[in-house]
C-alpha cells in the first residue's frame, strides 16, 4: 500500500520537476498541489487516528513517518511559490531547508523531534476578499 502511494508520488514529483525545468510554473504548482492531496487522501485511507495508535500503533507510526516525510518534500516543491510557507513547514518538522529530490525519501527518521506546530495560513475575512476582488479582480465578465 505504501509503495503504491510513493509511486504516485514519485509520478507527481517528476512531473513537477519537468514541468519547472521547461518554466510551466503553472504545471508544476499543479503537481505540488498534487501530492498534498495524495497525502490528505492518504492520512484519510489509514484512518489516522487514536483508534489507529490503539489498535496498530506500528501502522500508526509508519503512517506519520511517511505524512511527516510528504510534508518535507512539500516544503521544497513549494519553495518557489510559496518560500515563507515552505520556510514555516521546515521550522515545524524541526528540519534544514532540502533541495527538491528526484524521488520520495525518508529523511525525518524514527527518534526525530518536530517543533511546534503552528497555522500556516488564517482564514480571511470576507469582507476582506470582497475589498481584494474590488482592487484586484479585474473587470469581471458578467
């Protein structure tokens, strides 16, 4: 099941990564955005939860070894787009900034410590969003 899940991974990855090669930024956000939703679909898939740690707790483990990991990868793809947030994620794992590998990898090993997890992103007022779509929206077509 997890050789599946990194495969696809790994599929999007190097999609990513050809895409930035031929400057398809647009592309390669889309892969990005990509593998965050195989890692939501995968946390969702393992049922990760306390009935998981109570049940399985070496599934549980593998489970947040591996979303950990998916999230330091995302933390480089979304570097280029995206640096304060990929900054914010790396001071969350507890882990140096990396460089966009060619495959999944687990760098984040058994015994490592994460830091404090915060938001990444805040909601938005929206009265907030109609004031940004009157100065920045364009003339929207009716």
């Amino acid at each position: 099941f997890d050789d599946e899940f990194i495969g696809k991974v790994d599929v999007e990855l190097r999609d990513y990564l050809e895409a930035m090669e031929a400057v398809k930024l647009k592309a390669a956000l889309k892969a990005a955005m990509n593998v965050s939703a195989l890692g939501n679909a995968y946390l969702q898939d393992n049922r990760l939860d306390n009935k998981l740690l109570v049940n399985d707790p070496r599934r549980c483990q593998t489970v947040i070894g591996v979303a950990l990991n998916l999230c330091y990868l995302l933390s480089s793809m979304l570097a280029p787009f995206l640096p304060s947030t990929a900054d914010d994620i790396c001071r969350i794992l507890n882990a140096p900034p990396r460089t966009i590998p060619t495959s999944f990898t687990m760098d984040l090993l058994h015994g490592h410590h994460i830091g404090t997890p915060f938001h990444l992103f805040q909601r938005i007022d929206e009265q907030l969003v109609k004031e940004l779509r009157a100065k920045y929206g364009g003339k929207q077509q009716q």
